[in-house]
C-alpha cells in the first residue's frame, strides 16, 4: 500500500536550526524544512499538532509531520571566493508506504509512529543500497524537457554538471524499528530491511514496521552546467530528518486508520496498488502558506544570512547564538511567506495568486485566454500560430481520440451529483462510483482544457489498468520522472491534484 500526498508547494523555511539533534543551539549547517513554519531548535511534537492551517506548507491538515534534509547551494565557478545561492524553488513531495500483508514477529502489521517518534537516515546506512524497488535507498534524476528518457543514477546522490528541466531526488527511510520512539544518535532504533524492499525481513533487533517514508525532491531548472551544486554540510552522503506530527482522531492517530482501512482495490497488482479512496480520512488544507521569510527567519531563530554568502554557514566558522523561542504555538510574522515563482525564478509570489486565480476559470476560459485571443487577430495574414499551436499539440492529439471517449465523458464531465468535483475542479475520489478507472478517463478530458490556460499538473500515478491511458497524456517532463518512479513500484495510484504554474 501507498499514500502519497500533493507536492509541497514550497518548503516552509530555512534556517541553521535541527530539533532532533539539539534544542538549545543552532546545528552544524543550514537545513530546508517542509510542514509547519515552527521550525526553531526548540520544538516538540506537541508544537507540531498544535500549529494553526495558515503557518504549514502541509496540504493536509492531518499531517502536520516536519521533514528536512541539508540545504542545497548554487556555488559560482572561477570566482575567488564563491558565491553560494540557497536554492529556494524546491517542491517536495513525502510519500508513505506499508504491506500489511508482511506481520512482525507479534503477529502485528505496520503500526503508525508513536506520539513522539523522531528519526535521521543517511544514504550510507547500512543496507540502505541492497537494493529493493529503487536500486537502493536513494537516486537521482536529471530529465530535460520534451524527453520522455531520463539519466538516473541510483545508489548515491550526484549532482550532474549538465542542465536539466528538474533535477528529482527520491530518498526512502528506513521501515523497521526497536519499538522505541529514539536513541542516542537519533539513527539506532530504526534499520532497512535485509533486502532494501518495503515488504523484506526486518533484523531480529529491530522486528516492528513502520510505514516507510520516501521524500521526493525537484529542483526546477536546474542549471548544473554552470554552477556547481553542494550540500550545506558539504557532503556527499545525503540525510533527511523526520519529526511525527500526525494528527489525532479519537485517541488514535489517522495515519494507524488509513493503513488500517484503506481497502485494496481489485485492478492491478495489490502489492502496489492503493485505492483511490485514502484521500477519505484526509482533508485539505486551503489555507497553507510557503516559506517563512528570511527577514523572520532571522528575527525569531538566528540572526545570520543563509540565502546569498561567501562561505557556508557552519558551526565551525560561526558563533551566531541562537534566539530564545517566544511562541508556543503560531510564530509572529512580520512578513507574509511566499511560494517560489516557478516560471520567473527571481521572483517570489504570494501563494495566494497561485493557486486561487485559476482555479474558477479552469473549464470557462480555455479559449479566451489573452495568449490566444492577441494570435486570433494575425490568423488572417500569415500563420504565426506557431507558439500557439506548439502549445496546443498535445490536446490536438488528444483530439483525435476523444471522439471515441467524448459522449461517455460529456455525460460525466458535469455529473448530476456534483460531489465528483469540488470548489477547486479537483477530483474528489471518493465520490460515489468514482473509482480509478474514471479518474483515467476523465484525464483525456482535462489535460487538453486546461493546458491551454498554461497551468501544468501534477500526477502522483494511476497505473496498472490505466497505465497506457494517463500516460499518453501526461505532459512531459514530468511523464518520465513518474514513469521512472512506476518502474520501481514506487509511485503506484492515489492522487491527481491540478497545480498552478508547475507540476509536481
């Protein structure tokens, strides 16, 4: 079983802070965090689950679950000293994933983590690279635009000096603990199964499962074959850090209920095939918010530049102090966190513009857009369409096959029971008699609309009976990131989401 959530839309802020590994002192190097902006040294669990809807980057209110990993830098080549950039236009992207057919030495099938479970994994851990799904525990990704072929390399991270349309990193952590919710070096209570794979044997010391938690990396426009790219730590072994915030329903938390009732569904390979309808025990987040500014940042954590420097900050070339935490719950923001603009890299927008002007005029105005109607005017003269067309060759092709699918999704499209779309013209999978298949027919229908509006999608999968189906309409690149995550049975089925101005 899966469940995957929606791409974060940004990460939640950076800063040279690390709750697992201390408290009282700002960390080695600077990371990037995803989830609640209550990201100081000290923080707790507690802190996590009481964070308000409009302070998280988290689509899902359920989840308010903080993961970071060392920041990533732009360091110029042939200056003397370097320049590093931060890289801020991240989108990420956790995704959960359990066999409950597989039990532990008790009898029990994967249990939720505990209240207060923390934990580190490193891309050399032991057994980390046996193999399993992806070939080991981490690979990396570069695909460049229109190519449906991607060059991965698997086992390690690299960063390529060549350019690409994104650059993707998927990181898995480790499935197997000792029952404790931490240890001494944050690392030890938890281990890889023998064989690397999600369903393999866990150690004798460390028999009970955990969902696993792969972590999905893209860094748009990536640009290796004129920078270099580096780690904070300046390190070639890559980690991520996981603190639980999962909710609380009824004393039980909703991640134990959905690897508890999230039925499999009959079409394709039930090792690897979540339904649909895991979305039922979650509930979107609207108002989430992006990344808490610099300007905040070093108001309420540690006064120090971490965006644009000379030299990495560190602990060991830094004596910055870190500044006592004044909230309990809610951090006070003097500045309104923003969302990476994706489209104008050097520029940062309110998410708000993001993903609310769309969202009303997705079905009315395909064809009243102002890119199309200032061509309309030339038709006459000479065929400049040529932009145009480009844009719309993909629906053109769509076109050809709709004929066939077109009376079948005209009844559907604006079904009688409008529970099948929500306020947002998102699917809602757990609408009556929406099953996978529909969603698989319905993506004919909407990829050649909306596309012409210039927003792209994000597909978190729908394989198996569908798989030629949705990806023969799925817009490149992001096609072959997910293909290549299909292949090894990591992104199989749960979520179709539309995203603004990129696709996660």
């Amino acid at each position: 079983m899966a469940v995957g959530t929606c791409f974060y839309d940004s990460p939640s802020g950076h800063a040279r802070s690390d709750p697992i590994i201390t408290t009282t002192d700002l960390s080695d190097h600077v990371h990037t965090f995803y989830g609640p902006l209550n990201f100081h040294p000290d923080t707790s669990h507690v802190n996590l689950r009481s964070i308000g809807n409009a302070f998280t980057s988290s689509p899902w209110v359920e989840n308010q679950s903080l993961y970071w990993h060392p920041s990533i830098y732009e360091k110029t080549r042939g200056t003397s000293p370097p320049t590093y950039t931060r890289v801020n236009r991240l989108k990420t992207s956790p995704y959960y994933r359990w066999d409950n057919s597989v039990k532990d030495v008790n009898g029990e099938t994967t249990q939720a983590f505990p209240d207060d479970f923390r934990m580190i994994a490193y891309s050399n851990e032991p057994n980390a690279n046996k193999g399993g799904e992806t070939g080991g525990n981490i690979f990396t990704e570069c695909c460049k635009e229109n190519e449906e072929d991607c060059s991965v390399i698997s086992g390690r991270l690299e960063f390529p000096k060549r350019n690409c349309s994104f650059l993707g990193l998927a990181f898995a952590m480790p499935t197997c603990f000792n029952g404790n919710s931490d240890s001494e070096n944050h690392r030890a209570h938890v281990a890889y199964t023998l064989n690397g794979e999600v369903a393999g044997p866990c150690p004798t010391s460390h028999p009970k499962r955990l969902p696993q938690v792969q972590l999905f990396l893209r860094i748009p426009q990536y640009r290796g074959a004129e920078v270099d790219y580096v780690l904070a730590d300046e390190s070639s072994v890559f980690h991520v850090d996981f603190m639980n915030g999962w909710q609380k329903q009824n004393g039980v938390s909703v991640l134990q209920n959905i690897i508890n009732n999230c039925p499999i569904e009959a079409q394709g390979d039930a090792s690897y095939n979540p339904p649909c309808t895991c979305t039922s025990f979650l509930t979107a987040n609207t108002e989430r918010t992006g990344a808490m500014c610099d300007s905040d940042v070093r108001a309420l954590i540690a006064d120090e530049a971490t965006d644009v420097v000379n030299k990495l900050p560190r602990k060991s070339n830094s004596n910055t102090p870190v500044i006592t935490k004044s909230w309990s719950t809610d951090p006070t923001l003097t500045c309104t966190p923003t969302v990476p603009d994706f489209e104008n890299p050097d520029k940062d927008n309110p998410n708000e513009d993001e993903e609310e002007e769309p969202c009303e005029d997705c079905e009315e105005e395909p064809e009243e857009e102002e890119e199309e109607e200032e061509p309309c005017e030339d038709c006459e003269e000479e065929p400049e369409d040529g932009p145009d067309e480009e844009e719309e060759e993909e629906p053109c092709e769509d076109c050809e096959e709709e004929p066939e699918d077109g009376p079948d999704d005209e009844e559907e499209d604006v079904p009688e029971n409008p529970s099948c779309l929500d306020s947002d013209r998102k699917f809602l999978f757990n609408a009556q008699n929406k099953h996978c298949k529909w969603v698989g027919k319905k993506w004919i229908v909407v990829v050649p609309i909306l596309q012409m509006t210039g927003r792209l999608f994000h597909l978190c999968a729908l394989w198996h009976a569908n798989r030629s189906l949705v990806v023969r309409h799925l817009i490149t690149p992001q096609r072959s990131f997910i293909q290549k995550m299909a292949q090894r049975k990591i992104a199989h089925g749960l979520i179709l989401r539309r995203n603004a101005k990129d696709s996660g």
